[in-house]
C-alpha cells in the first residue's frame, strides 16, 4: 500500500504520485487518470483506455442482468 499525502495545489487540494506508481501507469506528465468508484465502495487510479471502458460496460451489464 503506497500513501498518499494530500496537498494544497492552487485554490484546491491535490496528491502527488510518486515515480513507481506513475511507472505502473504508464502515466506521464500532462496525459489523464482516473480515479473510478468501484461498486466495493473502494476506488482505484486508472489510465484511460477503449478496451477498460469497455470491459467495464460488460461488466456493468451483466450486474443489471442479475438483478433482473
């Protein structure tokens, strides 16, 4: 588990990254991460791509199949 120490940054607040999790990321200076509530209650840092977003809606849709 790697902590996290929230900052100020401008008018906001923020956390810096350190090097080995951008690394895991393949994350880079100017490009976007996620942070994305998982339905645990937990939440998890993601790099954006097509083939998780999709996942994820199929993931989505299965959930709702279950319900019904």
């Amino acid at each position: 588990m790697i902590e996290l120490k929230i900052l100020p940054v401008g008018t906001g607040l923020g956390v810096e990254l350190p090097p080995e999790v951008l690394k895991h990321l393949e994350a880079s200076d100017g490009e976007c991460i996620f942070l994305e509530y998982m339905f645990n209650g937990s939440y998890r840092l993601a790099k954006h791509d097509e083939a998780s977003v999709e996942q994820m809606m199929l993931i989505d849709g299965q959930m709702h199949e279950e319900d019904a």
